[in-house]
C-alpha cells in the first residue's frame, strides 16, 4: 500500500487500479498486516503489475510466512476482479485482530 514499505517495490512496475476489498479477516502484525481467511472483509490496494519479473521479486520481499494465492477483489465501484493476494501463514501469537478490516485506521504512515 502506498506509504508502507513494500510500495517502492511495486512502484518499480505496477500502476494503481484502485481501492478495493477482498474477503478474509485481518491480522496486525506489528509493522505490517496479514490477511487470513475468515468471514468479513479487508480493505487494500489493487495493482497491475506492468512488469512480468516483478511477481517473483514480490514473493521473496513478502517472505516465507506469505503464500500468494488467487482472490476476488471487489473496488469501490462494485467491479469485481481475480488478482493476487499474500496470505498469511506465520505464527500468530502475538497477532492482533483488526475486526474492521483497514490497516491505516490502525498504522497509518
């Protein structure tokens, strides 16, 4: 998302396209979010990646406790659209659940 610190990667070759929300729960992690499945929504950014390398390069930067997987992304205007997600896999005992589904209300940078 713009403003943390995984945007400067994508700003390297992706064009934004919008916000949107995707279904799951999501989980603080301290200096990042982590989404996970569950019954509600979560509220982020949906990029087209303009560079095909770029999807490697965003695997290894999200680590091994992030697995990418295919999700419906719903934008603000109601248009639904397949894309990528990371979902969390790691440890979650020091996890705090974020009920509302919006990182910035809780970490804004």
């Amino acid at each position: 998302m713009r403003g943390y610190g995984l945007h400067g990667v994508l700003a390297r070759g992706a064009t934004l396209l919008g916000e949107g929300t995707v279904g799951g729960r999501l989980l603080d992690l301290g200096r990042y979010p982590g989404l996970i499945g569950g019954a509600g929504r979560v509220k982020g950014e949906l990029y087209r990646l303009d560079d095909a390398e770029l999807l490697p390069v965003l695997d290894r930067e999200e680590g091994y406790n992030f697995a990418r997987s295919i999700a419906t992304v719903t934008l603000a205007g109601g248009r639904r659209l397949r894309a990528w997600v990371y979902r969390y896999r790691g440890p979650r005992e020091r996890a705090v659940p974020i009920p509302h589904g919006d990182y910035r209300r809780v970490r804004w940078r």
